[in-house]
C-alpha cells in the first residue's frame, strides 16, 4: 500500500483573482477538482491562498491595492469570508468538507502555537478535510508578518514535513528575466541551489499580491533545505496540479535536499524570529562546530539587539559570518555585564545565569546538512 502523501497548494492573488480584484470562481473550481481528485488517491492536500484583499477590494469597489495598514486589513476582514466560501462551495461540490485556519507568524513563533496548529492541521488532514490557510491580515502587524503567503506555504510544509510545495501563480515558472518584457527569456527548469539564481531578474512582482518570484525562490529554498520538493507553475494551466503531484516535469523544479532534523530544529531555524544576535570568538566557534558544545559566555565577544530569555538569537563571528541559530537562557541586558567571563565569575555577577548561554540543545547550526 502507498504511503500517504502531503501536498501543499499555495494559489496566488493575481490566480484566484482578476485584474479588478473579482474571484476567478471557474479558475478555482478547477483546481480544486484537481485536489479532489488528489484526496481521492490518498493524499492529503493543503491549500494556503492568498486574493482576501483583492478580493476585499472589488467588494468596496477599491480601484488601486490599498497602502496604509487599516485599510489592507479591513480590506482583507471584507473579502476573507468571501474567498473560504468560494473554496467551500467548490470543495463541497466534491464531496469534500473545507476548514478555515488563519496564522501569523506569531503562531510559529511560539512553540506552544507552532505545536497546537500542527496538531490541529494534522487531525483535519486525518479526517480527509482540507484545511484552507491564510494568513491572519486582520490582525497582524509588521512584526509578526509573514511578508507574502509563499513564506507561510513554506512554513506549513514544513511544519507538516509535507512531500511537496507547489507555488501557483501567473507565470509558467521562474524565468531567465521578465517574460513579458523579453522576448528571449527562458524558463529555468530546475534550481539546485541559490547560485543557480545569480544574474536572474526575480524582481517582478504580483499586481494584485504582495509577493513576486523572489519570494516564491526564497520560499521554495527553504522548503527544499527542509527536504520539501517544491515547483512553481501556473496555476490558470489545466492540470498544474496533478501532474507536479504526479511527478511530471512542470514550471520550475526545486529539489529537496535529504533532510535529518528535528521539528524542533527547522522550527527553529525557519519559524521562530531572530530578536538579536552574538558574536563569538574563533574557540567558540570551533566548539559549536564541533557538533557537541554549547555556547558559554566565555565565547561571548558582543551582544546585539534587545532580546530576553527564551528568543532566538542569531549566532555569528566577529566577521559577521552567522554559524548557529539558538534560544538564549539570559536577557540582552545581563548577557553584556557577563559576556567574556568564565561561568564562576559570571554567577557571581549574575547569580541566576546558566552555565550556557545557549544550550545544545537549543542551537542549530547554520551549515548542519539537514539545513
């Protein structure tokens, strides 16, 4: 018997929406007739969408993508109810039941959250629902955004160690430069890795959307570093998605890499928001490499950025190379009245400081092969 498999689907603003923000509601009965016939093979499908705020936006009969905060959230609160039910009704009419989950970053930020929200995609995956994922617009600020709903993807493919990552949108792929500017430019089939991207134009961007193919790369990267295999398509090409869930070549590949690490791990080194970082010397650099030691604040050069016990922190040396990720036992403030000090000395100054700065078990490095 085939093990099961989990998709991921990410559709873009400028797919599930046209140029006036109005849902493509046949684009999307299509493809979500291609998820079930996904489901009814065995795999579990997740759909991450974006279009609530152009959606929003033909609604309130907005001409141009609002700017200011207020407006993009209230925008979003109007067309969100709009967009689940258009995927309801589609998925409903394929005998399949659709279940709302609104994120923020916040809630992979907390390991709690990150915990509760996979537990929770799991269980409607296990009953055969297919959870339909956006990010939370109406609530969240700049700090606790995603940036565009190609990172949110990534994040719950790898929250759910997912087989695959499909990003849809407008384009066929990842192309040598503009498509619609060039004539000559070529689709890039495969990316093994961010060099293959060097003197690529990935800076266009979606009209109706907040991201463009440089967030689309970065995502699909991270998803591959986490053993995820990613492809980036056309999400108005009849088919995008059983043939990439099939394994057809189609727009633009990103393979996995093999892939070892914990949860814990890739939550820390793609989820979890870096509030500051350390510099160390050579000899704690070593150790850290060394794959066994944890950081103490002997190895502890300078201190960066405000943070308290329990955020992540950005390892580096004094170059300002980053080798580790971690969650630190101390604050900012009393991490630079001990840093350079032995363990003795510094308890003595701060009586309540752990022997490490950073444990092991709490750090992952930067080049580890799993990353």
């Amino acid at each position: 018997m085939r093990a099961v498999k989990t998709v991921v689907v990410k559709l873009g603003s400028s797919t599930v929406a046209d140029r006036r923000g109005r849902l493509r509601r046949g684009l999307i009965a299509a493809r979500t007739a291609e998820i079930a016939a996904l489901v009814g093979e065995g795999q579990r499908v997740v759909v991450v969408s974006s279009g609530a705020i152009a959606c929003g936006q033909s609604v309130l009969g907005m001409k141009e993508r609002p700017q200011q905060i207020a407006a993009l959230q209230a925008a979003s609160a109007v067309g969100q109810g709009k967009l689940f039910d258009a995927y309801a009704e589609c998925l409903r009419r394929c005998g399949l039941t659709a279940a709302q989950i609104l994120l923020t970053s916040a809630d992979f930020a907390q390991r709690l959250s990150y915990v509760n929200a996979r537990a929770t995609l799991r269980r409607l995956l296990g009953w055969w629902v297919v959870p339909i994922v956006n990010e939370n617009d109406t609530t969240a600020t700049d700090e606790i955004r995603f940036g565009d709903n190609d990172v949110l993807a990534a994040q719950v493919a790898i929250m759910l160690r997912a087989d695959m990552l499909l990003l849809l949108t407008d384009r066929d792929g990842l192309f040598s430069s503009d498509p619609e500017r060039d004539p000559a430019a070529r689709l890039i089939a495969r990316v093994e890795a961010a060099d293959d991207l060097r003197g690529l134009d990935v800076r266009e961007r979606s009209r109706r959307g907040a991201g463009g193919m440089r967030g689309k790369v970065a995502a699909a990267l991270m998803a591959a570093a986490a053993d995820v295999r990613t492809v980036i398509g056309n999400g108005g090409r009849d088919g995008v998605i059983t043939t990439a869930a099939h394994g057809v070549a189609v727009g633009t590949m990103v393979p996995p890499r093999p892939a070892h690490a914990s949860a814990f791990k890739l939550w820390l080194r793609y989820a979890k928001p870096v509030r500051g970082s350390l510099e160390i010397d050579a000899g704690a650099a070593r150790a850290l490499a060394s794959g066994g030691g944890s950081l103490l604040p002997v190895g502890v050069v300078a201190v960066h950025g405000a943070f308290v016990a329990g955020d992540a922190v950005a390892i580096v040396t004094v170059g300002g190379r980053e080798v580790a990720r971690g969650l630190t036992t101390i604050g900012a403030r009393e991490l630079r009245r001990i840093a350079g000090m032995r363990t003795g000395a510094a308890r003595e100054l701060v009586s309540h400081a752990d022997e490490e700065v950073v444990h092991r078990d709490a750090l992952v490095l930067i080049d580890e092969e799993a990353l």
